[in-house]
C-alpha cells in the first residue's frame, strides 16, 4: 500500500521536473527564434514605414508597447 503511495509520488515529482526543462527548453528555442522587440528593430521598422523617428517617439512606443503587457 505505502510503495504504490511512494511511487505515486515519485513519479508525479519526476514528470514535474522532466515538465519544467522541456518547457525551458521550448521557450529557450521560441526566444532565439522570435526575439522581443528593441529600439533598433523598432527604429527600423518605422524607417522603412517612411517615418522619420525620433528618440522621443521610440520611446514614447516602448513604452505603449511595454504598458500592453
């Protein structure tokens, strides 16, 4: 009866634990592939929009950008 209980609970700890790297993993992986936005990709996309940015405006984005989250 106690060794179905401990091995109940092993197991759960171990699915716990091989969970959380795979996620890590996949989110490591998602990241590289798919970086935030920064200033300089920001700074970019506006220029090729035919926009003039300034520092001010950049960061006026970052920060509604930032407020969405």
């Amino acid at each position: 009866m106690w060794v179905n209980i401990l091995i109940g609970v092993l197991s759960l700890l171990g699915g716990i634990a091989i969970g959380f790297f795979i996620a890590r993993q996949y989110m490591m992986s998602y990241m590289k592939k798919n970086p935030p936005i920064n200033e300089k990709m920001l700074r970019v996309m506006m220029m090729q929009m035919g926009m003039n940015p300034s520092q001010k405006k950049i960061n006026q984005m970052m920060k509604a950008m930032q407020n969405q989250k």
